[in-house]
C-alpha cells in the first residue's frame, strides 16, 4: 500500500501538536517552516483534520491548530481517514471473468479469494492503526523531544 506523502506530513504535525503544552497552538505556517514543507498544501491537509474533528483550529495572534481530545483518544487510524479516506486501495474487477481464462458465473458468485485476502489485509492495518494513538506515539519518543518541540515552535520550556 502506497500512501501519498502528506500523509506523513500530517501523522508528525499531529505527534508535534501532542507535544504541545495543554492549550498550546501552532500554525500551519510555523508547521510548514518546522518540517520545510510547503505551507499552502500543508494548510489544506490541517484543515481536512479540523474538519474531521481531530484538530481544533482558532483564529487571531495567538491562533492555530491543537488536538481536539486528549492524545489518548486521538488514533493514528483517524489521523489517516482524515486526509485519505477509509476506502481499501485494492478494487476487485472480476477478471476472473473476462477473457479466454473466465470462469463460470455459478463460481463467481462470492468475491474471488484475492478479494477476500486483500480486504482481510486491509482490515488488518486499520485494526493496526485504530490501536495506536497519539500518547502511544509520545511515550516512544526520546524524553527530551516535547521539550524541544515546544521550544523550537515558540511555546516555551
């Protein structure tokens, strides 16, 4: 499974808001300069996870994105759905139909068993994803990282 590249971007942009002191924000435009990546593209991605619920984003001086819950209730599942859907990347056609190899109607009348295994593989990454959350990514990091994070975004410590 191929996922496009913003997914990265935004799997760290929400670990580096959970790093974030309660209450802490930071923009799409200080994200962008933290990771060196353009901001405009970033903004749309950040707002396609306010739009699902998993940021907050507030507006003026002190505005920006934060986490909508606890990093504890925040999946890296729901951070993916967010920006690249639920849809399974794999789309069964039935060729087992087509062509000089198909096969009779009367066996194909359950998807083909490479349909079968391909969703069972894609219900076992998103069980996988769905069972990690932001506060399972934090407590893996170096203990120094939140500290850092903070600091190098302007939120003190």
């Amino acid at each position: 499974m191929k996922l496009p590249v913003s997914t990265e971007w935004v799997l760290h942009c929400a670990a580096t808001l959970a790093q974030l002191e309660p209450g802490g924000t930071a923009s799409a435009a200080q994200l962008a300069e933290y990771f060196d990546l353009p901001a405009p593209y970033l903004a749309k991605q950040l707002q396609a996870l306010t739009r699902a619920g998993v940021f907050n984003a507030t507006t003026g001086p002190r505005g920006g994105f934060r986490l909508a819950r606890p990093a504890a209730e925040v999946t890296l599942l729901s951070i993916v759905e967010a920006v690249d859907g639920a849809a399974s990347p794999y789309e069964c056609r039935e060729i087992r139909q087509q062509g000089r190899g198909a096969a009779p109607p009367e066996d194909c009348r359950e998807p083909c068993v490479l349909a079968r295994t391909m969703k069972d593989a894609h219900d076992a990454w998103r069980r996988s994803l769905d069972g990690v959350t932001l506060a399972d990514i934090l407590a893996r990091l170096p203990e120094a990282a939140p500290g850092r994070t903070r600091a190098r975004l302007g939120q003190g410590r």
